[in-house]
C-alpha cells in the first residue's frame, strides 16, 4: 500500500495531471460533460492507457457524488436507461480494443474522436428528427465502444444530444445519468478483468480533490441563460486539450 502511495506521488506530469482534472471538473460542473475530452489526451502522454480509463471511471463518482441527485430528477430516465443499457453490452468489446492497440495509436484515436465530437457540435448541426429505441440503442451501444476502449464515455451520446434542439438542462441531466450508469459499467469490466491497479485508484483519490473543488464550483455557476458562454468556454478548453496533446508535439 505504501509502495502503491509513493508510486503515484512520482506518477510523471503529476502537476499537468493535476492542472488538467480541475480544468476538466469545471467545465463538467456547468456543462454536465468534458472530463474525459479534457483529461484523457494529456493523461495518455504520461499513463497507461488501462490506467487512463480507470482514472476516468473514478473520477467520474466525485462528478456523480455532486452531480447525479438533481440531475436525477430532471432526466429523461426511460431514454437514458436505454442507451446505459446498450452501452453495458459493447463496453467489453471497447476494452478488448484498448488491449490490442499500442498507446501512441490509442491517443491519436482519442484525438479523433473527440475532433469529430467538437466539429459536430460546433458546425451547428442541428437534427429535427425524433429517436427510435433501434436509434437509442445504437447510440448507447456505439458509446459503450468508445468509452471502453479510449475513457471517453460522452463524446457520441454529447453529439447526439447537442445536435436535437432541447433545452440545455434536460441535455444536461440526461447527460449526467448517463455518464454516471457508464462509469459503473466499465469500472465493474475493468475490476473484474485485471485491469485496475491500486496504483490508479491512489493516483485518483490525489486527483479527485481538485476535481471535486471544481466541480461543485461549476456547479455553483451554471445558469441556463448563460448557455452561448458555457459552451464557448467547454469548446475552447476541450480544444486546447486536444491540439497540446498531440503526438506530432511530443
């Protein structure tokens, strides 16, 4: 334990690591979504990618802990329960992914991703059409994949949601509860599959109190008739992210 305790303390870029989640529990806190698009192209330079997704799954209760009870109330809970269910069948099959695939592909693909994710978003495309349960468990299940295999669990749920015309709180509470059902899902995959270390869950106890600080002060600041500045902030900030972070840099 120790051993385990002193190891995560000389986890290289500990401070960028740091710097990093709570930049990322700000924007979760008034956007409902970012943590993973935010934290997982930087903490891919320094962590195993298996460490990588169980950080994000931890990181993910501390955001709930705040998070998950008034989102609770606010959600569409049949449609998230759809996609959550979808998500908990094809996490495995991501995991499976992320074994077979050398870290410096796995952050190019986390870059992708989350490139595509922001030019959706940010192209204003909007969809009039309503969703399906075929629809909503393609969605899930596509999330599950993704999630699984890079720690980004939001990115296709997040482009699905911000591209129907819904008022911003329904989006984000939905948003929420599905994050939260996602990160029980994998973090049950990841326990059970040897994947998890006891250094990773220190290493998250030391992130998480940043994280919790930012996110309970996003939170605080969230307010629906601030929606444009919200999301121009979350954009900007994921954006940043994304270009440090690629390999071409390294």
């Amino acid at each position: 334990m120790l051993e385990s305790f002193q190891a995560a303390l000389q986890t290289p870029g500990l401070f960028w690591l740091l710097i990093t989640i709570g930049a990322a529990g700000l924007v979760r806190g008034f956007t409902g979504f970012g943590t993973a698009m935010i934290f997982v192209p930087v903490g891919a330079q320094f962590l195993p990618s298996a460490d990588v997704v169980f950080l994000m799954v931890l990181m993910g209760v501390f955001s709930t802990i705040t998070l998950f009870p008034q989102a609770w109330s606010q959600a569409d809970r049949a449609e998230v329960g759809a996609l959550s269910m979808a998500a908990a069948v094809t996490v495995p099959a991501g995991l499976w992914l992320m074994s077979q695939m050398d870290p410096l592909t796995l952050r190019w693909v986390a870059a992708g991703v989350i490139g595509v994710t922001l030019a959706a978003v940010i192209s204003g495309w909007r969809w009039q059409g309503k969703l399906g349960w075929p629809g909503r468990f393609a969605i899930g299940g596509a999330a599950g994949i993704v999630g699984g295999m890079t720690g980004l669990t939001g990115p296709v749920v997040i482009v699905f949601y911000l591209a129907n015309v819904r008022d911003v709180a329904r989006v984000r509470a939905n948003t929420i509860v599905f994050l939260a059902a996602l990160d029980v899902v994998i973090a049950v995959n990841l326990i059970f599959g040897g994947l998890a270390s006891l250094q990773a869950f220190i290493l998250a106890g030391l992130l998480g109190i940043p994280y919790l600080v930012t996110t309970l002060t996003g939170k605080a600041l969230f307010d629906p008739k601030l929606e444009k500045l919200y999301r121009f902030a979350s954009y900007s900030v994921i954006a940043l992210a994304v270009l440090s972070s690629l390999p071409v840099f390294d």
